[in-house]
C-alpha cells in the first residue's frame, strides 16, 4: 500500500451520494455513496458483472444515474451542460482499459491529440509536452511506431501518456493490469504510484486484479451486486468479515484448488 498523501480540510475532489440506476428491469447500482480526497489513490473493485463499470461511466459523466448525485471538482455532474462538461473533461484524464489509441496514427500524434483539441499551444510545445509524457512511461523511442506494433503494455502506458498529457487534476484508469503479464502488470502499478506523487493528482483505479488493489491503494471500494459492500483503508478491506468481501479476498485459492481438482478429474476420464 502508498503512504497516502497529507489531506487537508478542502472538500473532497470527487463525491457521489446515494447513486442508482438500472438498465431497463435490471438493477446495475444502489445506492451508491463515496468520497475521494485530494491526492489519493481510490481504487473500485468488484467480480466481474458487480456494475464497477457502470460506475465508472457515471463517474466521468457518460452515463446519467437514474437517481443520486456525483460532485466531480465542485461541479455536479448532473445538472452540467454539455458546454460546462465538455469544459470540466479537460481536467480530467482517462486511460481506457486497451488503450484506445487511434490505430491510423502513431504514438506521438496520439498522445499530442487533446493538446491539439483542447489549446492553443505551437505545434514546438505539444510536441515537448508530449514527447516529457512519453518520457515518464518509459516509451522514448517509441514516438513514430504504430499502434499495431505496441506490445500490451506500451499501448497501456501510451494511452496513459495521452491520459496524462494535459496534467489532469484526476486520472481515471480503467482496469490497467487487465491482460498484461505479473511483471508488467506490477511495473504498471509503479507508475501509476510515480505519477501520482510527481503530478500531485487524484488516482481513481477500477480493477478486478486483487494484488494491483492492495498495493496501490489507499482506499478500496468493493461493489457486490451492485451494492458497496465496503469501503476503506487496505487493512480495513483485508479485516472485513462480509461474505462478499471475504469471497474476493480469496478468490485465487479457489480458483487454484478448482483448477487442480479439474485436472485430475480429466486424468481420470483420461484413464477410464
């Protein structure tokens, strides 16, 4: 777990209070309620299908809650109009889960894009700017290869650079070790740690990947069905006794002992 950064008495960067909504009969979230402060690393998990990502959607304002409220840097989500919210997107960044780069562009014209959309900045210094994010995920050198020619996690971190490269006052990461190898995926968490103390931004992680959860975050959410079924520090987390959470927490021995229980179902198969 991160040494979380030194909170003041300021109101919380991100507030969401009692949120529901559903997909016609379907209940996806009920009555869902957080905060996250300044400089944090807030990470949201749940089993797949929990609605994490539903959430997320509300949480970056794609998605309007059927009830509830979200409050994303004093403005409430809401009630903006698409003006207002187009404006409030510039100080956030979002890294989607495969990177969501443009496959007919190279990295560097990737990464320079919502500099090019949202300033007025000479081309000399979106190019600096971007080349410095670059820098930061370790892909100089990189800058002229396409998408197509990106191992996993460079599209990972390129898509992160892009993230990142308008200095967000939050980042939103979806799922950032999904798909990557436990080297990789633990390199990534590095540098989800680093940015966050050198850029001084709040982190909100969604993830499914137990290990990335307990040691980046300063707090945890866990969804269930839907519902919070808790929300704390990592030790709170690790000491809940709540079925749900505990079913998480202990999910890869399961899925071991399933997995080796199988095997030797098929051996015997195999001998009869």
């Amino acid at each position: 777990m991160t040494e979380q950064s030194a909170q003041s008495d300021q109101a919380p960067i991100l507030e969401v209070s009692r949120l529901s909504t559903a997909y016609g009969e379907r209940q996806v979230l009920s009555d869902i309620s957080l905060d996250v402060a300044k400089g944090e690393i807030f990470v949201i998990m749940g089993e797949s299908g929990s609605g994490k990502t539903t959430l997320l959607r509300h949480l970056i304002g794609l998605s309007q809650p059927q009830s509830g409220s979200i409050e994303l840097l004093g403005k409430p989500l809401t009630n903006l109009s698409k003006t207002e919210l187009y404006d409030l997107r510039k100080r956030i960044g979002v890294a989607f889960q495969g990177g969501a780069l443009i496959n007919s562009m190279n990295v560097i014209d990737n990464v320079e894009l919502p500099l090019r959309q949202h300033t007025n900045l000479d081309t000399n210094t979106i190019r600096i700017m971007s080349r410095m994010k670059l820098d930061m995920m370790s892909l100089e050198g990189a800058e002229e290869l396409m998408p197509a020619q990106l191992s996993g996690g460079m599209l990972k971190r390129a898509g992160l650079a892009r993230a990142v490269v308008m200095d967000p006052h939050v980042l939103f990461f979806d799922e950032p070790s999904a798909g990557l190898d436990p080297v990789t995926s633990a390199e990534l968490d590095e540098l989800i740690m680093g940015l966050r103390d050198a850029l001084r931004m709040t982190v909100v992680v969604v993830t499914h990947e137990l290990e990335s959860a307990l040691k980046i975050a300063d707090r945890i959410l866990v969804i269930a069905d839907g519902r919070i079924a808790g929300l704390g520090t990592v030790e709170e987390i690790m000491r809940s006794e709540v079925e749900s959470i505990q079913a998480l927490l202990n999910r890869r021995t399961r899925e071991r002992k399933r997995t080796g229980e199988e095997y030797l179902d098929q051996l015997t198969n195999n001998a009869n």
